[in-house]
C-alpha cells in the first residue's frame, strides 16, 4: 500500500487550544514585536514553529514520572535515574545534569580553553555553541561539507564534515591550539542535516592522530541514528539504540541539549567519557554556574520526566511518523516550488531564503523578511537562521554574511497534526507568490550577543 503519511504512534488525551488572530491584529502584534518573533507572545501566534526545543508534547508516562521526583538539594533519586539512563544509552561514565544545552556548555567549554589563541572546529556550531566558544575566549570554526550549501542537490549527509578542510585547519593553526572538535549532530544550523557514522569515524581518526578532544553536540542524536539507519547500508538492521551507542563510542564528550532528543520541556546533559580530571572540574565549576552536581538547575521532577523521554526518543515507530511530518511538508513546498534545503533533515523544514527573497541583500536580513510575512499571512511563527542570527564578527565587528540564508518551519514533537503542516505549507506557497513585495529590515536595537534573540528591527522604506 502506498501511505501518504505515516500515521502518529499515540492518541491525544489532553488538547491545549490555540487561536487564529485577523490579519490586522497580526499587524499590530509584530509591530509591537520589533519585527521580530522572538517577541511575540504565544498566544498570538496560531502555529509555533519557533523551534522544537522543549516545545513537545509529553507521554504519560513522562506526566506519571513528574509525581516521583525526589526535591532533595543533595543526592536525589531522581538523579540516580536520570544517571542510569544517560550511562546505559551512551556507556559513559560521568553524569552531569545541566538546566538545558547552553548551561552544559558554559560548564564544559571553558575548562578547555587554558589560554588565549584556542579554536574549536566544527561542522557547524550553533549560534548558543558558538557564543560559549566565544565567551570562554576561543574562536569557533566550522567545517562542513560544500554540499550543505547546494539546498537543491540530494546528498544524503549534508551535515557531514570536510575531512580535507579539517586537517587542513588543524594543520595551518597547530594542533596544539585546537580546544576540541565538536560534531554537531543533526547539523541544526544546516538544515537540520545528518553526519553518518562513515564520517564520524574518519573525524574520529583525525582527532586520534592529532590527540585532539573530540565532542559530540547531540541534541538530535536520535534523529541523527535514524538517518544513518536509514541510509548507511551497513547499519540498516541495527537499532537506533545501537546506532547511538556506536557514535557515542568515538566521542569523549558529550554535551546534550535534552529540550530535543530528551522530548522534556527543559533539561541538558555532560556526560564524559572517562576524563576523571575533567569531570572533577565541571562538577566543582558546576555548583556556582548552574547548581549542586546532582540536579545542575532541574527539579528532580524534571530528571524524572527526562529519564523517559530519553528512552521514548529511541523507539522507531516513534522516528518514523516524526521524521514523517518534516518530509510532508518538505514535499508540499517542492511540489509549489518553493526553494528548500533538500533532502529534508530531521527536526524543520528550511526555506531558501537566498532564493526565495533574491532582492534582499544578506545586511537586510531575507529569511528574517520572509518569516515576518508567514506571520503576518497565517499566525505562523517561523525562525529565522542566516545573517540575524549569525551577528558580527567577534574581531572587526562587521555584519556576517551567512552561506544561508534560511527560514526554518521546526516541527515540536508529538504536538501538531499533519492538518496544521498543511496550513502551514498553503501560507508559505502563498507569501511565495508574492514574494517580490517583501522588504528589508534595519535595526531599532541591537544587543552586543546573540542579538537575535532580543533585537528591535524595522521594515526598511525605499
Ligand atoms: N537549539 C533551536 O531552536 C534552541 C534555541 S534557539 C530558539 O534549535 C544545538 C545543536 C542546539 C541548541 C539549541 C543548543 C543549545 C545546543 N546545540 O537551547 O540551551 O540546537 O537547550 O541548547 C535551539 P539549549
């Protein structure tokens, strides 16, 4: 039989309701917003495809664990849950809880950086990755595949890393200033794009021989194992669950946003392999920064509700329909012509924005132009991921220029129907239509870090 979708692994036992605005309200909202959807209030927002982290739904056995949680400052058994999951998915032997992605990576990041002229070296950092790179005074490099830039080719690893570009770095700044390499896995910032296990592997050859820290940024390490399952012959009859095991096997580190692959609305990891050296001093540095080493910023609610729904990620009917909804829409914009990262990845869809707004300059922010107007058409709220995002250089403060300029459409787990995708994708075909009214944006107010997040712009008169 030929599906047309894969139909959701669960039914829906709580519904939260959400509400469709008029066009004018809508006006009058994003005004308010600064031009910006990071300032919308939710409730003025009919679809939230803002991000997928923390934004999924949880089971009930997710809703049962909350009602264990151990509140203890010092020692709570929820931790001592929380730990046995994390050791027994990754085979690592230090645990760390961490209030989300960033707090784990303003732990970890500085204790690797023991002077000035460092570099990390990634496929790609994230924007949250690459400020703590920034902040703890090293520099942060990326080194991916040129086919990631290519969003119309099919290649089946976009996210991979360029094998040559990384000798290539560590050979021209030194080894011994290179902090660490970090593969980010998916590559959210590309399109949410898979690094297979082929690749991973020759990345951890190179670490080897240049006795380099290899860390692993796996917020959609689950997605990423889907992928490879998927798509790596050799790995086709193994388990998600042996797939992550293998990956994490090369690593020495780590470092997990659990908002995503956790399927908790809040929640990060540090697991490190073996490093007692280091793991003592993220456990002393952890205290001032985050909180007591066995709660790092959770309640023991949340370890409880984290504890399952790292398990829940695993499970492969459970990929299947999510990874589903992303190539559902991801089809209906091809199939209009809309320009889109292709293949799709694992968590969003991402809008070409180069392509799609070709008559705004990378200054102007296109994909940020093009999200404004999702907004505006349907109430639906995209991100922006390109120029905005990226900010300026550390050094000469000049604006990026991003290699992509892209509006990504993420999809939380477990919380909208194929309906809204479909709503979603007749609002993008139609701002796509009209595509040459869009404008530019100038800045009302810029903040010095991570700016879009809390920037105030302005549509730009000519
Ligand atoms: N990612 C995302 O939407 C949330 C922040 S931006 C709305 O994609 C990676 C690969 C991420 C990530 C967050 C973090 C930081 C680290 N690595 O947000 O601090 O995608 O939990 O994680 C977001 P936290």
């Amino acid at each position: 039989m030929n599906k047309k979708y894969v139909a959701p692994p669960y039914r829906i036992k709580m519904v939260e309701p959400i509400k469709v605005t008029t066009k004018e309200e809508r006006i009058g909202f994003l005004k308010d917003a600064g031009y910006n959807p990071f300032s919308l209030r939710s409730e003025d927002v009919y679809i939230d495809l803002l991000t997928d982290s923390g934004t999924g739904a949880m089971s009930h056995f997710q809703w049962a664990a909350l009602m264990m949680g151990d509140e203890a400052y010092a020692g709570s058994r929820s931790f001592y849950k929380l730990e046995k999951v994390a050791k027994e998915i990754t085979n690592y032997k230090y645990i760390i809880p961490a209030h989300q992605g960033r707090g784990a990576e303003q732990v970890v990041l500085p204790q690797l950086v023991d002077r000035e002229g460092l570099y990390f070296i990634s496929n790609m950092h994230f924007d949250t990755t690459r400020a703590h790179v920034e902040l703890a005074g090293a520099r942060a490099l990326d080194c991916v595949i040129d086919e990631c830039f290519d969003t119309e080719n099919y290649h089946p690893f976009k996210g991979n890393f360029d094998l040559k570009g990384l000798v290539n770095i560590i050979e021209g700044k030194g080894k011994e200033n290179i902090a660490g390499i970090i593969m980010t896995i998916t590559n959210n910032s590309a399109g949410g794009q898979p690094v297979s296990m082929e690749n991973m592997k020759e990345v951890k050859k190179i670490a080897n021989k240049y006795d380099i820290t290899l860390l692993i940024d796996g917020a959609r390490y689950a997605e990423n194992a889907y992928f490879v399952k998927q798509r790596e012959e050799e790995y086709k009859n193994k388990s998600i669950r042996e797939i992550a095991l293998e990956v994490f096997q090369l690593a020495d580190i780590f470092l997990m946003s659990a908002k995503k692959d956790g399927i908790s609305n809040i929640g990060g990891l540090i697991c490190i392999k073996e490093d007692t050296d280091l793991y003592n001093k993220c456990r002393t540095y952890i205290v001032p920064m985050e909180g007591f080493p066995t709660y790092g910023g959770l309640t023991g609610r949340d370890m409880e509700a984290l504890s399952v729904g790292l398990n829940e990620a695993l499970e492969l009917d459970y990929l299947e329909h999510r990874m589903d909804q992303v190539r559902f829409l991801g089809d209906k914009l091809r199939d209009a012509g809309v320009p889109i990262q292709y293949p799709v990845g694992g968590h969003a869809v991402f809008v070409d924005c180069k392509k799609f707004a070709p008559h705004i300059p990378y200054f102007e922010f296109p994909a940020q132009s093009v999200s404004n107007a999702l907004y505006l058409e349907a109430g639906v709220r995209p991100v922006e991921i390109g120029s905005f995002l990226l900010g300026r250089d550390p050094d000469t403060h000049e604006n990026l220029e991003s290699p992509l300029e892209l509006m990504r459409l993420t999809i939380p787990r477990r919380t909208y129907t194929y309906a809204h995708l479909e709503v979603v994708a007749e609002a993008v075909i139609e701002v796509y239509k009209n595509r040459e009214i869009l404008v530019g944006l100038e800045f009302d107010y810029e903040p010095p870090v991570l700016r879009h997040f809390t920037a105030r712009l302005k549509p730009i008169k000519k």
